[in-house]
C-alpha cells in the first residue's frame, strides 16, 4: 500500500507542478477541457496546447511500459465510450471548466465558483458509484 501513496503523491506534485508552470510561462489555467478546446479551436496558433495533450498521452504510455501496472481495459462498446466522452465534453463547456480546471487550478486560486463546481462534481461523482453499486445499475 505504501507504494500507491507514494505513487499518488508523486502524480500529485507533477500535476501541481505543471499547472504553475504553465501559469507561469504562458498564463494559462491547466484545466483539460479548456486546453483540448483550445487546441481544436486553433491548432496553429495553440500548438503548445496539442503538445500538452500529447504530454498527457505520452507520459501515461510511458508509465505503463516502464512498470508493472497493466493498461486498463475498457469492457464498453466503442460507440458508448464516443458518446459518453462527448457528453462530458459538452458539460464542461456548460459547466465553463472541468474538474482538473476547477478543482487543481480554481481551488488553489480560492475561486468560490471553482470550490462550488468541485463540490457538484465530486457530490454527483459519490452519487453514481453508490447507485452504480448498490442501486441495481449495470
């Protein structure tokens, strides 16, 4: 168990630490939603947001092949897995952020309105997996 305390820790600085990084040289908040956003949006003239993306991709790839832990597995359909990727998309536009954006960046900055948006997702994210597994959901 040490080890995944361990693991999560040094996650957790690197995430802290590349958020202020990128706050510092390019004023940017580190949220995903917004940077994948801001990649599609203009992809010449954000290729700093299309290198974070692959970062992201990298880095875990890397992790994987450089230990022991399995990839995870997906046991959904394709299609589902499409449609429920842009139903997120499509609420953190509405919700202006997600939960990297508002719950690392926003919460370190004391925005009210990033404490409130984590609270309603990390409520509605307790909600799902209880129903998932005691309320007969498959």
């Amino acid at each position: 168990m040490p080890d995944a305390f361990v693991m999560a820790l040094a996650g957790g600085i690197c995430i802290g630490l590349a958020t202020v990084f990128l706050m510092i040289t390019l004023g940017r908040i580190g949220g995903i939603s917004g940077i994948v956003f801001s990649a599609a949006k203009n992809h010449v003239e954000n290729l700093w947001a299309i290198l974070f993306i692959a970062g992201l991709v990298l880095g875990a790839f890397l992790f994987h092949v450089n230990s022991d832990r399995p990839i995870p597995a997906f046991d959904v359909p394709m299609p589902l897995l499409l449609a429920g990727g842009f139903i997120v998309g499509v609420g953190t536009k509405l919700g202006s952020g997600c939960t990297s954006g508002h719950g690392i960046c926003g919460i370190g900055r004391l925005s009210l309105r990033s404490i409130i948006a984590t609270c309603t997702f990390m409520l509605f994210g307790f909600i799902t997996v209880y129903t998932r597994l005691h309320g007969g959901a498959t």
